[in-house]
C-alpha cells in the first residue's frame, strides 16, 4: 500500500482527530503494520495469544464468538478498534474476527509500542479507555432498558 494511501484512510477516521499530522504521516509509514485480507480471511481467532490491537482502516469485519456454536455479535466498519481486550489485559483472545469483504487495518503490537513516537502510545491507550467507557454505558443502557 502506498504511505499516501495509507495516511488518507488514517486522516479521515475520527479514531485520529486528536492526532498531529506529523503522528498520522508516522503512523501511515508503518507499512509492516498495515495488513490487507480479502473475504472472510480471519484476522483474529478466539482462543489464541497475541497482544495486539487492530483499528481498522477500510472495510468491514465481523466479530464472532463460539460457544458453543458460531454467532456474529457484531459487524465492525472503518474507525473501529478491535483486539483491545487482549492487549489490555494480556488474555487470550475472546473472540475472532473475519474480514467482511476486502479490509486494511493497522496492528499495533504490544512489543512495537515503544517504537512509536513518543505522544503516540498515550494517545492510543486514551482513545482505548474513551471507547471502552463508551462501550460500557451502552451496555448499561441497554441491561436498564430491558430491566
């Protein structure tokens, strides 16, 4: 993928408002983090160990858990984080998660975060804590509503 390809998705995403453009030009240049999958790819697989997180640059993808049989709890688009979890709390993963058409996500990988310019890692783990809040208040929204 090209850097300008990359920085585009990167800059139009809301995940990046508070982002410099020098942190999104640098986020853009990690081509060994960008990934592309094609249809129904899996991208992460319940179960597994891996410490990183995806936000997802281009397309769709679907969150599916198994147990015991195979449901898709969510449908994820563009500006969506997903591995979150096992980042955070170096778990396995709860979840997999499939490519719904053709995806560009970028992975960063908990060994890699140190690398990254210095204003960056604290600015992925805010807007982590931002979505997991948020996460959680629809999620009680929805438990007093049924209530």
């Amino acid at each position: 993928m090209e850097q300008d390809q990359a920085f585009e998705l990167i800059n139009q995403l809301s995940f990046f408002a508070e982002f410099t453009p020098e942190e999104k030009q640098f986020l853009s240049t990690l081509e060994s983090q960008i990934y592309k999958y094609f249809p129904s790819d899996t991208i992460i697989k319940e179960g597994e160990t891996d410490y990183s997180f995806f936000i997802l640059l281009k397309g769709v993808v679907a969150v599916v858990k198994s147990n015991p049989k195979e449901v898709t709890i969510a449908k994820l688009k563009a500006g969506a984080v997903f591995g979150e979890i096992a980042y955070i709390t170096r778990r396995t993963r709860t979840t997999s998660v499939i490519a719904d058409g053709d995806v560009i996500a970028l992975k960063i990988h908990t060994n890699d975060i140190d690398s990254l310019l210095p204003s960056i890692p604290t600015k992925l783990k805010d807007k982590l804590i931002e979505i997991l809040v948020n996460r959680l208040e629809t999620m009680n929204e929805q438990i007093t509503r049924n209530v």
